[in-house]
C-alpha cells in the first residue's frame, strides 16, 4: 500500500482531536524554562558569566590592596582576562539569544545552531588552553619576582639565566604533561557536553542536501 | 500582559497544530508533553517577531518542526535520530485497511526526523514548494525526497503488514 492510498485516513487519524490544553495549562507553560539546547547554552553562560565577574572583582581586589608589587601584576592580569572572557560571553549570549527568538526554514536553523555549538565549544577549548601557559610563564615570572622582592635574587632575567637545566627540564616535562592531560581532558568534557549533539546535527543538515542526482 | 493575551489565544486556536507534531515525532506521553511544552515556549519566545507575513498556522509549523528537529532528550544519553519506538497495538481487527493503516504508523514512526517532517506536511497538503520553504530546501530536492520516501514506506509498511 502505497502512502498516497491512505493519506486521507491518516491525516483524519492525525487530525483526531487530543486532550486540548486550557488557558490556564498554557499559560503555566509560559512560566516555565526552555529544555532546549539554545536555553541550555543561555543558562550555561549565564552561570559562567556570574563566575567570571566574582573572579575578576576579588582579583581585582587582591591586585589593589595587597603590598607585593608581584602579585598585583599577577591578579591585576587575571582580572583582565576575565574581564575580556565576560566580553566574549556576552557576545555568544547575544547571537544565542538572537537565534532564539529568531524561527528560520529548517535547514537554515540547523546550520545556525551547528555553527553556534561549534562556536560555542571553540571558544571553550581555546579559552581553557589559552590559560594554561598564561598562568605557567606568569607563575613563573611570580617566582621570579618575588626573589627579587626578598634581595635573595639578582633580577628576573639572570635568575631566569641562572637556573640549573634539570630545574628547566623538570619544569618543562612538568608543563607538557600538564598541557598534554588538560588537552585531552577539555576534549573529552566538550565531546562529552556537545559532541554527540553537533555530530546528530552535521547528520541531519546532511540528510538535507541536494538530492537530484 | 496583551500579547500574552494575543498569543494563547492563537495557540488555543491552533494547538492541534502542535498536538500532531507531537504525535508524530514522540511515542511516550511523557516526552510528547516534555515536547508540547517546549514547542509552546519556543513560540511564545519567538512570538514577538512574528510579523504575520505567514498564516499563524504556517509559522506555528515551522516552530514545532524546527522544535520536534533539535529537541535534546532529556533521559537519554544520546538522543537518537531515528525513532524506533512503535506505536501502541490497539484492539485486533481483521480490517485489512485497519491493518496496513497500523503498518504506515509503524513505517513512519521509523523514519529519520528530517523524513517525518517531509510526510506531515506532505499529509498537511502543503505542495512542494511550500514544503521546499519550511524545510530550506529546493521544491526539485522535495520532489526526489518524496518518491524515495514513498518507496521506502511501501516496502516498509508491506514488511510490518507481513508480520502483523
């Protein structure tokens, strides 16, 4: 039986009324939050924004009232990058918020939802790996700095050029490990977050390709 | 406060709308709610930028479709593309056409979201090229899509009649 034989009947059985909701059900439903991925992100970077302002005032605080010169550098740095990470989440918040309110053809709306997720999750990964060596070398630098402060060292660069190499190697090693674990570990957590999602996605914006040949 | 007062009334007006969106793309009650509530709140979102260049009831279809199409499910690990759940037996009945009626269900319930999709509103009546807009695709690629489709729920819906 073909679908044209009995498309009148299953557009009837479709069309059969189901339990019709009340103003008032419906109205209880506008109350509620989104369980889509657009509210989840939203929800999400909400939380990281909060975050990132706490982070970024007690560095802030730390950098302006304590007496190490060292270690204003050091918070007074951070609170500047967290400051910048709140810029760059209150971009993806706009561009979430825009294709949520915003009803494209299916297609388009899949694309824009891929191309946000990957967006999304780039931004992440770099933000994660960006920080890796930022706090490496500026913990260093710190180290340095404050030999300086106590008249034990003789400046940054000679204490720098003076380390022993197995002190260098350890610290490298140290690093590449670290380095090599968070990678992996900030792949799998994003994989784990959105990855199944956005692959689900490439499949269905695929299913939508041309098909005249 | 008004247009809150505008917007439920629409949706009282066309919720059968989304009521068979639901139908089609969730089997458990559960989820079909989970879906219903998500479909009203993405419209009520997005209800602001209606500008009624569209029937409402066209709008209100590409809301659930786009909705039913990218709704992450909330118990699964990995929300599945295909439905494989099939539709509850009712009482038997020796009725061929009631039989092969049944075996479509089936048929349809096992296709991919994008192919459901494609068959409401095939079933809807809208022609292709109005298919073709909602989807985002060409009314050609609509057209092939159509007969693979047909032919794909023929053999299907012959496979499920033999075994029923």
């Amino acid at each position: 039986m073909e679908l044209d034989d009995i498309k009148q009947l299953l557009k009837q059985q479709l069309d059969e009324p189901a339990s019709s909701k009340t103003d008032a059900a419906l109205s209880d439903i506008l109350k509620q939050s989104s369980k889509s991925i657009a509210g989840k992100l939203k929800r999400s970077i909400y939380f990281e924004i909060v975050v990132c302002v706490c982070i970024a005032l007690c560095f802030a605080i730390v950098a302006c009232t304590t007496s190490h010169w060292s270690f204003s550098i050091y918070f007074g740095f951070f609170s500047v990058v967290f400051v910048g990470f709140i810029f760059v989440l209150v971009y993806l918040n706009k561009k979430i918020k825009a294709f949520a309110t915003a009803q494209y053809a299916i297609r388009e709306n899949l694309e824009k939802l891929y191309l946000l997720l990957n967006e999304f999750t780039s931004r992440y990964f770099q933000f994660s790996m960006m920080l890796l060596p930022v706090c490496f070398i500026a913990s260093i630098l710190l180290t340095y700095a404050d030999e300086t402060m106590s008249g034990k060292g003789s400046g940054i660069i000679d204490g720098i050029l003076h380390t022993p190499k197995e002190t260098w190697i350890f610290i490298s090693c140290y690093f590449i490990a670290l380095a090599t674990v968070m990678y992996f570990f900030a792949k799998w957590y994003i994989k784990k977050l959105y990855g199944n999602y956005i692959c689900q996605l490439s499949n269905l914006i695929d299913e939508l390709r041309d098909e005249n040949v | 406060m008004q247009l809150e007062k505008e917007f439920l009334a629409h949706i009282q007006q066309h919720q059968r709308i989304i009521h068979k969106v639901c139908h089609v793309y969730e089997q458990e009650s559960v989820a079909r709610e989970d879906l219903f509530q998500e479909i009203v709140l993405q419209a009520w979102h997005s209800f602001s930028k209606f500008r009624g260049d569209s029937k409402f009831s066209t709008w209100l279809y590409r809301v659930a479709l786009n909705t039913a199409i990218a709704f992450l499910r909330k118990d699964k690990k990995h929300p599945t593309v295909i439905s494989t759940i099939v539709f509850p037996e009712s009482t038997e009945s020796k009725d061929e056409t009631e039989e092969q009626v049944k075996a479509m269900h089936k048929a349809i319930a096992a296709l991919s979201k994008i192919d459901k999709a494609l068959v409401m509103l095939y079933l809807e009546d809208y022609d292709y090229k109005e298919i073709g807009d909602t989807l985002g695709i060409t009314a050609n690629n609509v057209a092939v899509k159509m007969n693979r489709l047909k032919i794909k729920l023929k053999s299907e819906t012959q496979k499920y009649y033999q075994y029923s």
